[in-house]
C-alpha cells in the first residue's frame, strides 16, 4: 500500500495548477456562465482551444490520435486539479463520447474526417440515444433507418439531446432490424444535424436554462459512409461507450471544491454573532459529506489503480457513479441551505447590492439542474440493478 | 377522542377544493405566475366572497372566528393546487398581526378592508443579516413628534411588491438580536421614504425589498405594546408555520399521487415501471412520510388550540418533518419521473420549488431541530 507521488508526478501537478490558475481566466468564466447560448457556446470553444494548443485536450485518447498519453496517475492528477480549480469539463459529446467510438471502431476515412475537427473543437456533437418511449430500457429504442441504395433513410425521434440547438452533428441509435434481440437490430450512425429533415424543439428545463431538445428526423438522409462499424452490431459500440460515460460522472474533485466553497460561504452568514460554520448542525451536515468524498477519493483511485495494472474495474465503477452523483446533489443541496430562502432569487431579478445577496440564484440552477445527474447516464436504480446481478450475483 | 371535521369544516374544505377543480388548473396557475402581479385579483375577490379571507378574524369585526383547524384545511387545499395569492401574507400575518395584537382603532379600520379583499397586507421581518432570527433586527424606529421615524431595509417581503400596507418589525431599544426593544409599525406603502424593489421567487411569488429611509409613522400605528412586539410576531408566526406545514402536506400529497399515477402507466422494458419492487418501496417510503406529516401536523394544530402540549416544541417538530419529508417527497418525484421530471413544462417540478421555498420560510428544518433541541434537552448542558 502505497500512494504517494512521485517527484515527476508532483512537478506535473505544479504544472497543471499554474496553467489552470493562469488560461482559465475570470474573464473568460464570466462568458462561460452566459445565459446567451452563442456567447457560451464561443467561450467553452475559446477554452477548450486552450486546452488543445497545450496539448491536453484529450487525456484519455491514445497519443496515435491525438490524446496525452498519459498514465492512469497523471490522468487523476489532472482531473483533480481540475477540479479543485473550479475549471469546467469539456463538452463531453465529441471529447469524451463519440470520439473514442470513432477511433476504436471507426474507418480510416472516417477518422480522418471527424478526430481533428473534434480535438480541435471546430465541431460539436450531441447525443442522439434516448427516445420519448426508450430512455432506461435503450435498447426498445423505434427510430428507423431504412436502407435505399448509399444512404439510410431515418425517420423517428430522439429526446433530451443536450445542446442539439449548438450542435453540427449527431451520433445516433437506430433501428435497421426488428428481428431477433432488441440489442441486435441497432445501428450507430453519425448525421449532419443541417440535413434536410432534421428539425430541432427546445425544452424548457426546471433549472431555467435551456440546455435540452427533442430531435425529430423526417426522411433524413444519411450516407451509408456515416455508419460505423457493421449494421446491426450499434449497441456493442454503444455499450463500450457508455462505460466510459459512467466513470466520468463521479467528479469527486469537482464535489470537493463544491464542498469547501460552502464552508466559506457558511463562514461569512454570521448571525447573532455566530457563523453558521459554528453551527453544530450545519458542522455535522458539512462532515456527512466530506466523510463520504473522503472514502470515494480513495475508491476512485482503487479503480484506477485496477484499471493501471490491466485490470477492468468491477464493483467499484459502478459504486463511483451512483455515489459520485448522490454526493454532488447533496453538496448543491447544502449550498442551498446556506442561502436560505435567497436560493429562490431567479436569475437577474435584481442586483446583488440590490439583494443583498450574490450566489441563491446560481445555488439553486445548480441544485435543479444536479437533480438529473442520478438519471441520466444510467439511472442510479438501474445501476443499481447491474451491481445486484454482475456483482452480487443476485 | 376524534379526528372528524365538523360539518362545517367539510363545507370549507370542499369549496376551496371545488374551486381549484374548476378554476384554477395549472395553466391558469403559470398564467397568474407570468402576469405582472403574479396574482389574480380576480381569484382574490373569489375568495371573500366565499368567505375564506374572514376565517381567522374575530366575528365583532365581522371574520368567521375560525381556529387552527380551519386555517389548516384551507392551506391544505391552496398548497394541492399550488395557489399563488398572498393568503399567507394578507390573511394570516398581516391579519393575524392585527387580529392578535392590533389597537381596537387599527383592527376596526384594516380587519373589514382585508375580509372584503380589499386590503393587500405584509410583513417584513427579514434583514440582510437575519436568516432565520426573528429577533435579529437591525431596522430602527426613533421616537419624533407624534410618532415614529423609520430607518432600515428588509428583504424577501412576501406580498411586498401587491401589498398597499406593510407591518414592520423595528428596533426601539436594544441591541442587534435582542428579543425585547422591538416593536412593530404599521405602514401604508405609499409612504414618502419607502423604496420598493420588487422580484420574482423560484415559486412563482412576487416579493420585494424594501429600503425605508426617515419615513415618518403615526404613534397609533404602532401594533402591540412599545419594545414588546418580539412576542407578538413570534405567535403569530407560529401560527403561520404550521399554515405553511399544511400547504406543504397538501403539495406532498399532489406530488405523491402524480408519481404513483406515472409510475402505473409509464413503460419500460415491457412493463409499468411501478412494478419494480426498488420503486415500489420507494413509494411506499413517500407515502409513510406524508402520513407522518399528517399527524404531526394534526398533533401541532391540537396544541395550538387545546394547549395540552407546548405548543412551541410541537410546532419546531413539525417545521423538521415538513423538511425533511418533503426534501425525500420531491426528490423521489423527479427522479421517478426520470428526464420528465426535468422538465419546466411538467407541475411536479414548480410543486418542488414551493415546497423548497417554504422549507426556508419561518426557518429551514435545522433551524427548527436547534430550537426542539434546547427546548427539550437543554438540562444536559448544564
Ligand atoms: C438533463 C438530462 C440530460 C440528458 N442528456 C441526454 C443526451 O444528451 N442524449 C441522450 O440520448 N439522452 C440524454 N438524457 C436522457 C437520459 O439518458 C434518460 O433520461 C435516462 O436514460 C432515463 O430515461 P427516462 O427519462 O425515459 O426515464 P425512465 O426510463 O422512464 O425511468 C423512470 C424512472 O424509473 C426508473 N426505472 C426504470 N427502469 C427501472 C428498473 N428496471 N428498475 C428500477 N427502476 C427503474 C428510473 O430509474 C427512473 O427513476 C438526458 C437526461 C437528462 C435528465
């Protein structure tokens, strides 16, 4: 048992936190917390720009397609200290989703066509998966392509496609056979989100944001040269996916940085001469949680470790999503104890001097919003259900 | 021992779940939220005339004499059909002010105007620094020729932006969260020296901030006796916690039919998903919480009316269960609900932030267990 780092590992942290400190300016923080999709949209491109000019884009791709090559240490340094910086996740559709199906199961014309674009952020994806009628059971999903000469013809819809008003492409799901298992009719197509036929309706969300859409597609065309990998086997794909979705989700670091921001906040409401970081309650409220992220620190660097001397990561994984999320809400939903009923101040009602407070509005955006964090992803009841029959053998 | 309503609290019950049936759906409900005065005037004038505004005031100024019973059933019901006007805050704190500790002139002259629909009141009692202390009051009142002269802000007035009259708390004497030196004021809100700042809440309400700055007030304004009103306004929001307890109940109520409806009919893999026995329990875990709810809810409006029992600790126990039972009542519902739950357009999320905002009214749930706690077990810290 040994954790420490080693010099080389502690110079790279050093590294990490001085380009954090230095690229991820406030400048820049205040277009990325634009309610103006375009303004936001130009901001995280802007970003993760930086990231790529300085090489560090894509940790977890192998150096052959761009990606740092870095070891399983060094990839949770930086997740870490991107964390603890308050430095936000790239968009994870083309970077951490269908980019690494592209170039795991993609064709050489194929990569050669979508890996740059993706690295470079000059192209946004979204995911096209769930459907109005399909969201945990994926696989009953309906939207059909029909084979007609080089192209599929796509007809259907797709639901909670987050950023499809932003996004230039989709990956997809979609049905090409209705025999057999319902996991083996599926296929996994890229689409051009300006096809004729593609048509995208905004949902409202309860954290006042706009993030989510339902996509419809009428008759879209779609090359059969956008297919990846054989029709028919897209859920495999999918499935090597999706694993790599749900490791992504725990954010420990980022629930940590949550967490340490509350104390201070709870430190300055001083009430009759008392801070609410004196509280007793609040105290014990404060080290529910950090005893939880403690433990979960650890378990994700047990799975890594796993992961690192070529193991595949069982039990552990699937715990780091459900409690991953769990302890993100219940840091969103401190935060909001912390601002009492200012958490019901709705975004630019007044000014904070006005107010007479400044962080209610943004506390309660990220409390509604977290709340989809134990659905989406795999819902953590049917996490769960995968715990129960791959590890408890139930 | 029973737990049946009178005929007549029936009767009230009923006509104010008749009136939610058939006049206020939740589209009318997010119309009046998007309007200006995110309340209906209209709907208000509905409610004198069917005589719920009169119900906690005394019949000699022409109210109901109405008890804690009939103040819960109504709240019940406004909470099921997350009703917007400011009940809360003309009715039971403005009234209810006025009622408990108003001068004969003042309750002769504001009570009839408030019963008619008339009068729109509120109560401002929190300050920038307060949270949740009643008694922290830094707002002050200056004794001036004839009367009293105003000098602070308060925050998150309730009704504050609608409201034609505020009561406010000030200091006359004292230090900053001393419960004596307080004293309370009744204030038209034309008032030259009072700043409004209106804003809407997560749940739909118009409130305001507002900023007084030498504004002048009538020694007969004064409600309740000089440097005494700290027990005054903490009945009356006793009173008033248990009311909210009652919305709460009635909201947690919706949300748990709404989710056991969605679960019966929602399908995945080829089945209803409330068939799954992990979900099957999780409702039945909602549902134990809202009967929970129920009878303490019951036991505090016993308190409060037969004084059998501290009427303070039951009411801190309460305010704890609204918290905690409704944080596991709407959490459950969204996620049950999976990405509909998400949505702005489904009731079950605009259910949630009401009973989030009333979780921070009057104090959050650790608030109220600090002040069970000291009630109960304060011996063992000597
Ligand atoms: C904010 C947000 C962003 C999203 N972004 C995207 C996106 O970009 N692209 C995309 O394709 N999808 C996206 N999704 C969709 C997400 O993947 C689905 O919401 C999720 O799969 C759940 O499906 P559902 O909403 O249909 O809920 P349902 O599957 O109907 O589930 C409803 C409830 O039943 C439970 N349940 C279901 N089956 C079982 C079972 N067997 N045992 C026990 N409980 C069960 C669920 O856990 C849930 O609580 C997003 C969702 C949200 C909320």
């Amino acid at each position: 048992m040994d954790i420490s780092f080693t010099p080389e590992d502690l110079a790279f942290r050093d590294e990490v936190r001085a380009f954090f400190a230095e690229s991820y300016d406030a400048e820049l923080q205040s277009r990325l917390a634009s309610h103006e999709p375009q303004v936001f949209k130009q901001a995280v491109v802007e970003w993760q720009k930086r990231l790529h000019t300085k090489g560090w884009i894509a940790p977890d791709w192998p150096v052959e397609y761009g990606g740092t090559g870095w070891s399983a240490t060094w990839q949770f340094i930086y997740e870490t200290e991107r964390g603890l910086a308050g430095v936000r996740n790239v968009v994870p559709f083309g970077l951490k989703m269908v980019g690494h199906v592209i170039y795991t199961f993609g064709t050489q014309a194929q990569k050669d066509r979508f890996l740059p674009a993706i690295l470079a952020s000059d192209e946004w994806w979204c995911q096209g998966y769930s459907e109005p009628g399909s969201g945990s059971d994926l696989a009953s999903l309906k939207t059909r392509a029909v084979r007609d000469g080089d192209d599929y013809v796509v007809t259907g819809a797709k639901i909670w496609t987050t950023y499809a008003h932003l996004a230039d492409w989709i990956f997809c799901l979609v049905r090409t056979s209705t025999e057999g298992k319902k996991q083996e009719g599926i296929s996994f197509l890229l689409i051009d989100m300006k096809s004729p036929g593609v048509k995208v309706n905004p949902i409202a969300s309860i954290d006042n944001y706009h993030s989510l859409n339902e996509v419809e597609f009428n008759d879209v065309r779609v090359p059969v040269a956008n297919r990846i990998g054989e029709q028919d086997k897209g859920w495999t794909y999918a499935k090597a996916l999706l694993a790599h979705e749900r490791t992504a989700i725990a954010e420990v670091a980022d629930s940590k940085r949550g967490l340490s921001h509350i104390r201070q906040l709870a430190a300055a409401e001083v009430n009759g001469g008392k801070s609410l970081m004196a509280d007793p309650i609040f105290q014990s409220r404060v080290s529910d949680i950090e005893i939880e992220l403690m433990a979960l620190e650890f378990t994700e660097l047990r799975v890594l470790a796993a992961v690192a001397s070529g193991g595949t990561p069982g039990a552990e994984s699937s715990l780091l999503k459900i409690k991953g999320t769990e302890l993100q809400q219940a840091v969103q939903a401190l935060a909001m104890e912390v601002a009492a009923y200012y958490q019901g101040v709705l975004p630019n009602a007044l000014t904070a001097e006005q107010l007479g407070h400044s962080f209610g509005s943004k506390a309660r955006q990220s409390f509604m919003y977290g709340r989809a964090a134990t659905i989406y992803g795999g819902s953590n009841e049917v996490q769960k259900n995968i715990i129960a029959k791959a590890v408890l053998g139930l | 021992m029973n737990f049946e309503f009178t005929q007549e609290q029936v009767m009230l019950r009923d006509s104010v779940a008749r009136f939610i049936q058939d006049d206020y759906s939740f589209d009318e409900r997010q119309r009046i939220a998007q309007s200006d005065t995110a309340m209906s005037a209209e709907h208000w004038s509905t409610f004198a005339e069917l005589g719920w505004l009169s119900i906690p005031f005394a019949e000699e100024h022409g109210g109901f004499g109405g008890s804690a019973v009939d103040v819960m059933l109504v709240m019940e019901q406004l909470g099921r059909g997350l009703v917007l006007e400011p009940y809360l805050a003309t009715t039971l704190l403005f009234g209810g002010l006025l009622q408990n500790g108003g001068s004969a002139a003042l309750q002769a002259e504001y009570i009839p105007q408030i019963i008619e629909g008339k009068c729109q009141g509120a109560f401002a009692y929190l300050e920038r620094q307060s949270r949740y202390e009643l008694a922290d009051v830094l707002t002050s009142a200056s004794a001036v020729d004839g009367g009293y002269r105003l000098d602070g802000e308060k925050v998150v007035v309730f009704n504050g932006a609608n409201a034609d009259h505020v009561i406010v708390s000030a200091r006359t004497s004292g230090q900053q969260s001393e419960e004596s030196g307080i004293s309370l004021f009744l204030l038209s809100m034309n008032s030259p020296g009072v700043e409004k700042l209106g804003y809407r809440m997560m749940d739909g309400q118009l409130v305001a901030n507002l900023v007084m700055k030498s504004v002048v007030v009538p020694a007969a304004n004064r409600v309740g006796e000089l440097d005494q009103g700290f027990a005054l306004m903490q009945a009356v929001v006793m009173q008033a916690t248990m009311a909210v307890a009652a919305e709460a109940l009635g909201i947690m109520e919706q949300l748990n039919a709404k989710t056991l409806e969605y679960t019966r009919t929602r399908k995945q893999f080829g089945v209803t998903i409330g068939s799954f026995q992990a979900l099957q329990h999780r409702m039945v875990d909602t549902f134990m919480a809202c009967e929970q709810t129920r009878s303490l809810l019951y036991r505090a409006v016993c308190a409060l009316t037969d004084g059998n029992e501290d009427p303070a600790a039951t009411v801190h126990a309460l305010k704890v269960m609204v918290d905690r039972a409704g944080k596991l009542v709407f959490g459950e519902a969204i996620q049950l609900h999976g990405g509909m739950g998400i949505t702005d357009e489904l009731d079950i999320g605009h259910y949630a932030k009401r009973l989030m905002m009333i979780n921070t009214t009057f104090g959050n749930g650790d608030f109220h267990q600090a002040r069970f706690n000291a009630l109960r077990y304060n011996t063992y810290n000597e």
